[in-house]
C-alpha cells in the first residue's frame, strides 16, 4: 500500500488534543485523497496502510510514543519454530536488521515494525511500542509489548 505523506484532518485533531480530547484517528489507515492545483481534494482508489497513517499522525502531533495493538503480546523472531524469541525492547539497528532478515511476515508483523521504526527514527525521544490489544494497560507501563527506539 501506498505511504501516507499527511492526513488532512492534522488541524483538527491537533486542536482537539490542544482541548484535553481523546482522539482516535486512522482507522483503516484513512481515506486517500490527493488534491488538486484548486485546493480541493478528491477521493482515489487505493489503500492506505494504517499502521504508518498511525505512525505520521503521531508524528505530526508530536507524540512521545506510538502504540500500535495487534494480536501479539510481543514481536517475535523464528516465528513458529523451536527457536522462536520474543523480543522485549530493541533498537532501529536491530529492527532493520530483523526486516533485512525475512523475519516478518509482509501482510502482518512486518509493516507494523516498519512504522515503528519510521517513528522511532524522526526523534531520539520517540519510543514505540508494539503489544496485544488484550495487554494494552500491561504494554503502557513498560510490563507487556516490543519496545523500538532509536
């Protein structure tokens, strides 16, 4: 899927943060537009990939951390076989190195650890983390999830 490069409703979600407001935003990774030299956007046929909208919009909000939920508790290398290891905390290095490998799967783990790295790597605070749905408040304290920084 094609990479976000902005979402159109960064001011408005900025203002509802600004507001003390939750927000939830790039479900599906978002509706592609592009828009036009008359400053009107217009809806494209694509598919926008959710984890790196998370990761831009995160980004555009100056966000210290980026939690993306899935099925896992923690990225693993050697998925399903005897080696297989949970990875706690890593490094982009690793991380890239890890993709290098083959070790994610295309349409599961692997642009989830892609995003997380695009977001660790725009700024040496940013820490994201890539955990279980179920252990979401375990991951937010540090105690569940896969950790990747710069």
């Amino acid at each position: 899927p094609p990479k976000p490069v902005g979402s159109v409703e960064i001011d408005s979600s900025l203002n509802l943060l600004d507001h003390e407001f939750l927000v939830l935003a790039c479900g599906g990774g978002g509706v592609p537009v592009v828009r036009h030299g008359s400053g009107l956007y217009e809806g494209v046929p694509a598919v926008i990939d959710k984890d790196f909208s998370s990761a831009a919009l995160a980004q555009a909000v100056n966000a210290d951390y980026l939690f993306i939920l899935t099925a896992v508790d923690r990225v693993a290398i050697n998925w399903g076989k005897p080696d297989q290891q949970e990875i706690e905390e890593m490094t982009v290095a690793q991380a890239e190195e890890y993709c290098k490998q083959g070790q994610f799967a295309k349409g599961s783990v692997l642009p989830k650890v892609e995003a997380a790295i695009h977001f660790a790597k725009a700024d040496p605070k940013n820490r994201a983390v890539i955990a279980s749905l179920d252990k979401a408040p375990l991951a937010m304290q540090g105690q569940s999830g896969t950790v990747i920084r710069l």
